[in-house]
C-alpha cells in the first residue's frame, strides 16, 4: 500500500475516533448534566491520549499527533464539564 493511502486511513480513523467524544460534550453542555460520566475514566483516556500524542511526535506521524491532539482537548472538556457541573443538573 502507498504511503499516501497509508496516511488517508489513519487520517479517517483518526476523524472518527476524536469525533466520537463530539455527542458526549454536546450532552453535557446542552444539559449541563455529568452524573454519569466517570471521571477516573476520563483522566485515565486523556493520560493514554496524552502518551499517543508524545508518541506521534517522537515517531513524527502526522495522523497520530492531529487526532490526539484534539482528542486530548476534547477529553480535556469533558473532565472539566465534570468537575463544573460535579455530576448534577442545573434547573
């Protein structure tokens, strides 16, 4: 497989992957509600994301450090919306 056809899967994985945080937020947002969300799982993704980042910048593959990056600031989003909102619903 070319090089560049290499690089568009791991582009489009790495689309789909970040963009599955995308609902979580816009829930958490919209109804200001996080009971449910489990922050000692959020912290131990947004390490793990974290560590692919370093990683994709040590190995210099692009798709690792786009999709990471965003990755990781959206997690970041959720732990917050978690620690804001601690788990109730605003009235």
């Amino acid at each position: 497989m070319k090089d560049f056809h290499i690089g568009l899967i791991g582009m489009i994985a790495g689309v789909c992957t970040t963009a599955s945080f995308l609902p979580q937020i816009i829930k958490i947002l919209r109804t200001h509600h996080a009971r449910d969300i489990s922050l000692g799982m959020y912290i131990a993704l947004a390490t793990g994301i974290l560590l692919w980042l370093v990683y994709g910048i040590l190995v210099r593959r692009l798709p690792i450090i786009l999709a990471n990056s965003v990755a990781v600031v959206f997690c970041g989003i959720i732990i917050a919306a978690k620690l804001v909102y601690n788990g109730g619903a605003r009235k």
